[in-house]
C-alpha cells in the first residue's frame, strides 16, 4: 500500500524544487531538511580566521537559493571523530558529507543539513563535558533561588530526563542526544543517532546528566520517522513528563536542551516559529518525511535526538535537523530554522517499538502523480481495498486539503498522514472533476 510518495524516479505535482534522490518524493514547498551534519576536521592551532571549522555539509543545493547557486541535500553517517576515551588522541580528519546536485528555485542559498554529532574538537570537547555534566554556577558562590515556573526551575527540573549518546563505530565516532522515557532505561533518540546507515558494529554509551554512564543496546527504529529507541540497563531513572504536540501554538515559547558539538546540557530558548512543517531527510532508504514543529531555539548539531520542551517542561518535540545558509564553500551555521519530530508521534513509534519490535507505517493508500503548477495533490492510483477506495477517492482525483490544511505538494500528504496512527480518521477535500468533496478517511497500517 502507498502513502503519497511517487513511484522511484519521478516527480511529484507542486513547484519543483529539488529532488534529494531518486525515489524520493519531490521537495514541498517548505525546505527539505538533510540528514546527519558531519562536522570537518578539528583546526590547528592557532583558531583560523574565517568559516566555523564546526560545520562542512559541502551543501550544493536549496529550496530557497538564487537559482544560480548550488545547494544539496544530503546524508552522512557519523563521522571519524575523536575516541570515546577523553584520554585518547584526537583523529587527524572526519569525513565530509558526498554532495548531491540538484535544481531548485527561490531566491536564497541555503544549506539543508542536520542537527547531528559532532567531530574532531568539537566532540573531545564535548566528551569531556559530558562525562563532566552540564555546566553550573562558576566558583563557590551559593546558588540564588529561582521563581517557581522560571527558565532556570524548568531546566533544573528537566536536565535529569535529558540524556547525551556517544557512538563509536568502526569507522567513526559521534554524538547525539536522546531524553528518558521510562524509570527503567527506555530512551528515545534520532534514528540518524543510534542507528547510522555505514557505520558497523556500533557501540552506543548514554551519558546522564550527572556524568554518570551506561553502555545502551540497541531496541529498534524507524527510518521514515527518524526515530530510535536504546536501552540502559540501569533503573530508578527520571523520565520525561509528555505534552501533547496536538495542543502547541505558533508563538509558544519552547526550550531545547542536548549536546550539541558534545557540549552536555546545553540550554537554548526560542518560540514555535511553525507547525506541520513537511521537511525530508536522508537519501534513499535512510529517507524520513516528517510534518515537523519549527523552531527558532537554536539547535546545531549533537543535539539530534534531544527534546524540546514547552514552558512548563514538558516533552513536546525530539530536535532532528535545520536549515542554514551556506557560503561558496558550503560552511554554516545555525540560523534559527530547526525542526523537531512532535513527540505524540516520537512516543508512539517508541511504544511500538518496545512492544512489539518494530513500529508500524501509516498509509492512506494512493500513488500520486505530477499536478503541474496547480495546488493540491493528484491521484494516480488507488488500492483497492484501502482507506482512500473505500472512503469513494478514485484515480484522477485531486486531494486539496487534509483537515482543513492545504496541500500543494505529495511530499505535504505524505507529512501529514505519517503524523497519525493507524486507525486515525482524516477529513480529506478533494476534486473529483469539478465538483468539491469532503470525506471521512480512517488511515490503516502498511499491510492491513
């Protein structure tokens, strides 16, 4: 059964801004998000002048670029980074992301890239820190009292739930991030984190908030969600208290907590810039659509797999990936456009994947084709029996809006019926001819 994403090779209906891979739905008319960052080597010293020696995406390609620029999205493992051990001595060069050439249309140059693990100094720096805990007050003032409610209570309350996961590989090293989800060692982190497509034999270490750490295993993924589970075999843990991602407003002040360059406990604040927001990351089978909350709490990479709280310090989002501007070299940095998974579907896949192994993939069972340049989403096909046939939608058809939101792309279908479980009924408009329609539609798993 499909879902919305076009057969390998083609491109969807919507303004094309760029294809990531073959087989992959076209881009939506927001920006595609890249999957794993891999930061460049460490710099000598002195500190060089110029670019951020933290970020190499080579980025070729952008959905917000000047159409003579070059942009890409692209995916990259964990890169060679420095070892597990603080003792141990730093490699000489991480890897860089592969570009990907693609043609894209609006009128910036944006590198798409994702919040993910840092290398070289970045993360012996960021080892260190972790198996230190997160920064304090300096010297031996005491603490002042903070206001019930406060930025500072929330974050004191929260840090124990947030955890830091190292990655030792055979052919590299990270970080990322990951918060607590049961008393008894269940965590959810990025599927980009703790399940790197070329990295083999991986070795997972949660780091706790007090420094504190515990070999993890390995429970089970979901590429398409980018979401992971791993298991410390340790109890008493704090886990995360859980918001409803359904509930969240633009505006919203929200804070995101990780390790970003390995920096344990970071704290950064911002507000929900946008909800729904369909962005793409990976390449190829490591490929995840996600109808993602945007935020411009600043999130750079290590803090993949971390939360993003809400004010009152409850889990609404796990931090994926952003977007940034890139120089001719293809270097950037943080610019305020992050994107986190909504935590009603992060948990849900979570749960599945504690229970029964391996998570479920909603479908509402069409294949799309191109729509040229007018809105909405056009049926190619149908399966028969699935929950577009038995709800009356047929093959030239034309899905326009999915409860209540307007469509423009597959890519925008495809986000949004991920987003819910099996079993979920949808208002889905739609054209049939000229005439407009408004079904009901109860989403199914893959393979009912």
């Amino acid at each position: 059964m499909t879902d919305g994403v076009n057969p390998a090779g083609t491109n969807p209906g919507g303004p094309v801004y760029g294809q990531p891979y073959p087989g992959t739905p076209g881009s939506p008319v927001y920006p595609p998000v890249a999957a794993p960052l891999s930061p460049p080597a460490p710099p000598p010293p002195p500190a060089p002048t110029g670019d951020s020696p933290w970020w190499a995406q080579n980025a070729q390609s952008d959905p917000w670029r000047d159409p003579g620029a070059s942009a890409s999205v692209v995916h990259t493992a964990p890169p060679a980074g420095p070892p597990t051990d603080p003792a141990a001595a730093m490699p000489d060069s991480p890897r860089t992301p592969e570009p990907r050439k693609n043609v894209m249309g609006l009128v910036f140059t944006v590198a798409l890239i994702t919040a993910l693990l840092a290398g070289g100094l970045g993360a012996t720096i960021g080892v260190l820190a972790a198996r230190n805990g997160p920064g304090t007050t300096s010297g031996g003032a005491p603490p002042v009292d903070r206001p019930v409610g406060s930025v500072a209570d929330v974050v004191r309350q929260v840090t124990p739930s947030v955890v830091t996961i190292l990655i030792k590989g055979k052919e590299g090293e990270g970080n990322g991030s990951g918060l607590v989800i049961s008393a008894d060692g269940y965590i959810i982190t990025n599927n980009h984190v703790a399940n790197p497509s070329d990295l083999h034999n991986v070795k997972l270490t949660v780091v706790f908030a007090d420094g504190s750490s515990e070999p993890a295993e390995f429970k089970g993924s979901s590429k398409e969600s980018d979401i992971a589970v791993v298991k410390v075999n340790r109890s008493g843990l704090q886990p995360v208290t859980f918001g409803d991602s359904e509930q969240l407003a633009v505006g919203d002040p929200v804070l995101a907590i990780g390790a970003p360059l390995g920096l344990s406990g970071t704290v950064t604040q911002g507000i929900i810039s946008a909800l729904d927001r369909p962005v793409v990351a990976g390449e190829a089978d490591e490929s995840s659509v996600t109808a993602a909350i945007q935020t411009d709490a600043a999130i750079n990479p290590g803090n993949s797999g971390g939360p993003l709280f809400d004010a009152s310090g409850r889990a609404i989002g796990v931090n994926a990936s952003i977007a940034t501007f890139a120089n001719s070299d293809g270097k950037g940095g943080n610019m305020g456009l992050g994107f986190s998974i909504p935590i009603n579907l992060a948990n849900r896949i979570a749960q599945e994947i504690i229970a029964d192994g391996k998570p479920s993939r909603t479908v509402i069972g069409i294949e799309t084709s191109d729509n040229g340049n007018a809105a909405g989403v056009k049926v190619k096909n149908v399966v028969n029996p699935g929950p577009a046939a038995t709800a009356g939608i047929v093959a030239g058809d034309v899905i326009t809006t999915f409860n209540g939101r307007h469509l423009t792309s597959p890519v925008d279908l495809v986000a949004l019926v991920r987003k819910y479980a099996p079993n979920t009924v949808v208002q889905i408009g739609f054209k049939h001819g000229s005439e407009d329609k408004q079904v009901a539609v109860t989403l199914a798993a893959d393979g009912d």
